[in-house]
C-alpha cells in the first residue's frame, strides 16, 4: 500500500511541485534503484541476527518515509525521500522468506509464499480504491500520512509477538515444535559470521533462480507501469472500463499467490521437490507466454485485456515455487540467496519501463515490447529444466 499510493497520487503531486512526465518517472525509478541496491546486505543482516528486529525496522522506516514522502516541497527533496524509502524498504521479502524458512516445514512453504503475495498483490489492488476514497477528505500529503501510520501499529504488533525461533515463542507446544524442526531440515542458528558468497554466486541454482525471476519481474512490470496507458491507447479503454480492466492483472495475482503455493507443495509431495517445483514454475511460465502473445495478438480489446491480465496471473502463480526454492538450497543464508533473487528481479523491473518506454518513443510501436515480454516468459520456464530445489548450496550434493 505504502508503495504504490505514489501511483495514484503522481498527478497532484506533479501540479503541486511542478513536475514533468520525466521528472515523475525518475521519482518513481529512484526508489526501485535504491531498493535494489540494498536488498543484499539487509537479507544479509537478516540472516546474521534474526528477522524479528529487522522486519521492525524495516517497517518503521518505510513508514516513517511515507509519512515524509508528504514534506516534499521540490523535485529535489521528492527524489531523495524516494531514494531513502527504498533504501529502507530493501530487504522485506528476503527477510520474509528467512522468517518462513525457521516457522515452516518444507511441505507448507509453497502455500506460507502463496499467502504472503496474496498480501501484497492485495493490498496494491484495494490501494486506488482507498486512495481515491482519501483523497475525496484531504490532498495527496494527508493520504501518505494516514497509510504510513498504519506501518507503526504492525511493527509494535509484530515485534510484541513473534520470536525468530519457534521454540523461543509461548505459544508453540511440543508437538508443533518437532513438526517445524523435523519438517524444515538442518539449518544453523543466527549467530553466523561468515556467508560463502563465491559459492553462492557461482552456485548453478542461485543463477538460474535470479535469471527466472529477472524475467518474470521484467513482464510483471509492465502490468503495474503502463498497462492501463496501453489499454487506453492502443486498446480504446476509457473511465470506468480503463479501471475495471487495469486491476483486473490484480484480481488474476491473488488468486495465482493462493492457488500457486498449493499447487507447488501438492505437487512437490505428489513428483519429488525437483520435478514438482519444476512443473508448477515451468508451465506457469509457459502458460504466461502464450497468454502474452495471444494477448498482444488479439483484435477485440476485451480479448486482450483478459488475455494479458491471466499472463500477470500465471506470472504469479509460480511465486511460491520460486522463492520456496530459495528457502530449500540455501540453508542459513536464506536472506542473502533471497535477496539475491529478488535483486535480480529489481533489475528487469527497472529495465521493463524503461525499454518500453523507449520503443513507444522511438517507434510508437506496442507490440514488439510485449512480445519480447513473451519470449522472457518462455526464457524463465527453461531456466526450471535445471533449477534443483534438492540441491543446498553448503554441500553442493
């Protein structure tokens, strides 16, 4: 929420402070640069002192510059508030998946990953409903008030209750805790002191992970960015149908994090981790790619549109395969592999805007940057030919 309100809002903002089109889009790019540079070092610091501090800092740091993101008075000021939120924002999702890796056995964290992007994809779904409702009562500075304060009541919440590990917590019996220890493999405590980074860069699933993701992040990009400007443009979309169908990739997410994540722990107890993992993310990717150029393809709008939205969604069901795999080969650096993954996705994420970008203005052409998106998809499911989840990084076995 605290991420995409910017979105939203980006029209008042621009007639506030005086910004062009360009100025906006390196607003919106600077936070995504700042976000992937530090994803690495804070999974890093995840890993060496446990989640339950760093997810709170996380939090109230991202929630403390949206709440300034409203102080902004000039160009300059706006990009360097953007710049420290995404600076403080990294590490989020590494770090999450560090916390499910201590909390869950590896049977259930295809559906842990699934739930938790149905959260996040939600929430940017409700978000233009809230921000449009907000901004009926107050401008667009009294919108980022109200959602960085939301932030600060989970991070209070958070840190009274969780322990980073489940036989530190109260709540959890003697039965649960052998179910979690037994279920989630041999992984050392968070006293670490060194993290073999050449072995993990060099390491064949770490690569191809972070090649997967960087092409499923660079077309899921393109859905967030300039989607509802294609489906308005180049598709004929106008007012109530331009919103309908720009959340509608939304809507298809949700529902591929919840059904995604089931369907990659069914399927991993069913065929084995390797060829049940591979399946899931293998033909999401596939089924993405057709969806995209029969999407790009199709003459009726509607079609399209429908089309395009169920590419977002495939692209989303192999989300708990993906990061689940992370959680499997990593061991106890599951922040560092983590953040590596989704360092890499950063980057396609930052590229995806831009390269369209460039092709609408150098060639006023849509249909070879969502093809390109396809064929991306189609290079992300052959990448899971040779992903290995059975195969952790500390033994190479």
């Amino acid at each position: 929420m605290d991420r995409v309100c910017i979105s939203i809002t980006s029209p008042q903002i621009a007639k506030d402070l005086g910004l062009s089109d360009q100025q906006m889009g390196f607003v919106f790019s600077i936070f995504t640069l700042a976000y992937g540079a530090f994803e690495i070092p804070t999974g890093w610091w995840g890993d060496r002192i446990g989640t339950r501090s760093v997810l709170t800092r996380i939090v109230i740091w991202w929630s403390s510059f949206t709440i300034l993101t409203a102080t902004a008075f000039n160009y300059v000021s706006l990009l360097a508030l953007r710049f420290l939120f995404g600076v403080g924002e990294a590490g989020a999702w590494p770090n999450a998946a560090r916390t499910f890796s201590r909390w869950f056995p590896i049977s259930e964290r295809g559906r842990a990953q699934g739930i938790f992007f149905t959260g996040a994809h939600g929430g940017g779904a409700i978000t233009p409903i809230l921000v449009t409702t907000l901004l009926g009562y107050t401008n667009w500075r009294g919108v980022f008030v109200v959602f960085g304060c939301i932030g600060f009541v989970w991070a209070v919440a958070w840190y009274s209750w969780f322990r980073n590990e489940p036989r530190d917590h109260s709540g959890v019996n003697a039965a649960e805790l052998d179910l979690i220890e037994k279920g989630r493999g041999e992984t050392p405590s968070h006293d670490l002191h060194g993290v073999p980074w050449r072995r993990i860069l060099a390491d064949r699933n770490v690569q191809l992970l972070c090649l997967q993701y960087f092409t499923q992040s660079y077309g899921f990009y393109f859905f967030i960015t300039w989607m509802p400007s294609y489906l308005a443009r180049e598709r004929g979309f106008a007012s109530m149908k331009l919103g309908l169908f720009a959340a509608l990739p939304f809507i298809c997410s949700v529902g591929a994090d919840i059904f995604g994540g089931i369907t990659t722990d069914a399927f991993s107890r069913r065929f084995g981790l390797r060829k049940g993992k591979a399946i899931v993310a293998g033909m999401s990717f596939v089924f993405a790619a057709i969806c995209m150029l029969a999407g790009t393809a199709a003459t009726d709008a509607k079609s399209a549109a429908v089309l395009l939205s169920l590419a977002a969604g495939w692209a989303c069901f192999l989300l708990g395969a993906a990061w689940s795999t992370c959680l499997d080969i990593a061991g106890p650096n599951t922040g560092v592999v983590s953040a590596f993954m989704n360092t890499a996705g950063q980057v396609g994420g930052m590229l995806s805007p831009v390269l369209i970008g460039f092709v609408l203005n150098q060639w006023k052409d849509w249909t070879m940057p969502l093809y390109l998106t396809g064929v991306l998809f189609l290079v992300g499911a052959a990448c899971w030919l040779f992903i290995d989840p059975g195969r952790k990084i500390q033994t190479g076995s």
